[in-house]
C-alpha cells in the first residue's frame, strides 16, 4: 500500500465483499492458500483514498510487479499488452470491442430543413445542420456515445498513405442510417 494509513481487517473484510476473492487486475480467483494483498485503485498521489471504495484484492504475483502503478493503471497495462499480444495490427473498432464489447451501433437520423434529428439511447436528439461552403457537404456538431463510433477499417487498409491521410479527416465518423430507408455515412454530400 502506498498510503499514509493501512486499512484494517474490518475495512479488508468489506471490500472482499464487494470484490470477491479475485485479483482486480486480471478477474483470476486467487487461489485459497495464498493471502490476499491489497492496492489502491485511483493512486494516492493522485487523490485516490485509502477507502473501501478505493482500495481492492490483488495476487500476491501481480502485487509484486505493479511497481509504483496503481490497480487501474497496471490493469489498463496489463489489458493493452494482452490486445496488442498477437502482433496484429489493432484498428479503432478493436479497441473499442475489446473495451465496451461493442461498436459502430447505427444511428437513425432524420433531415428536415436545417436541422437534424438523431434517434439513440430511445430518445431523439435535435440538432442544427450546417454546410461547408467549400464541399457542400453538410454536418453536425453531436455528443454521440462510443458505442455508435466505427473506423473504416477496410477502406483505410486498401487505400495508399494519401488516401489514409484525405480520410482521416472523417475516419472515425459513426454509421449513420436515415428514417427513409436510405443508409449512408454521415457526413455525405
Ligand atoms: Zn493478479
């Protein structure tokens, strides 16, 4: 523990309640004859607390490599040499798979005049259309939740590197299907 004050056997016991007696860097149940250890979550240095709320169970192997991490950092580490383990190449959507288990959901959206409305989390959202003079093309300004955000993983990998670069402009844009049937990216022309 990197903290001024050692948490106590009543607040241990609270929070292998809350954690069960598995490791917070891996989700691995920690085998019943090796004592659990315990870390901060948020680190100290950074504002995190020795509260049952911010304090979980870790294996004693993984307690003993964490260094100066806290829990979330070395599981964030841990995580992201796991993703990147196979040496494949790893695009937007794989991290955001590999992260929230989901991506590139399709909008619904509807166009009247200028102003657009967007259909997500069951309740529309209704928002100002602009044009880029230059383009023609029009857009929006939205908070969209990741869940809906894609890369255009194929075409980035078939194109040259000025392609990939004339794209990133709109790279990471969301699918976009409108009320009327027709599906398109967004934004387009
Ligand atoms: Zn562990």
């Amino acid at each position: 523990m990197t903290s001024k004050r050692q948490i106590n056997d009543k607040e241990k016991a609270i929070i292998m309640e809350q954690h069960g007696r598995v490791c917070f860097v891996d989700g691995v149940p920690i085998p019943d004859d090796e004592v659990v250890e315990f870390h901060h979550i948020r680190a100290f240095s950074k504002g995190g607390l020795s509260t049952v709320d911010n304090v979980a169970p870790v294996c004693r192997k993984h307690h003993r490599t964490i260094g100066t991490m806290s829990l979330q950092e070395y599981r964030d580490k841990v995580d992201l040499d796991s993703f990147f383990a196979d040496g494949e190449p790893k695009y937007l959507n794989d991290l955001i798979n590999a992260k929230t288990g989901n991506c590139g959901e399709p909008v619904v959206y509807e166009i009247e005049g200028d102003r657009i409305t967007l259909y997500f989390n069951s309740s529309p959202h209704n928002l100002p259309l602009y044009e880029c003079p230059i383009t023609g093309w029009k857009y929006f300004y939205a908070n969209i939740p990741i869940k809906f955000l894609e890369n255009d993983t194929l075409f980035l990998r078939k194109q040259s590197a000025f392609l990939f670069w004339l794209n990133i402009s709109h790279a990471n844009r969301g699918r976009f299907y409108s009320r009327n049937g027709l599906n398109s990216n967004f934004p387009s022309k």
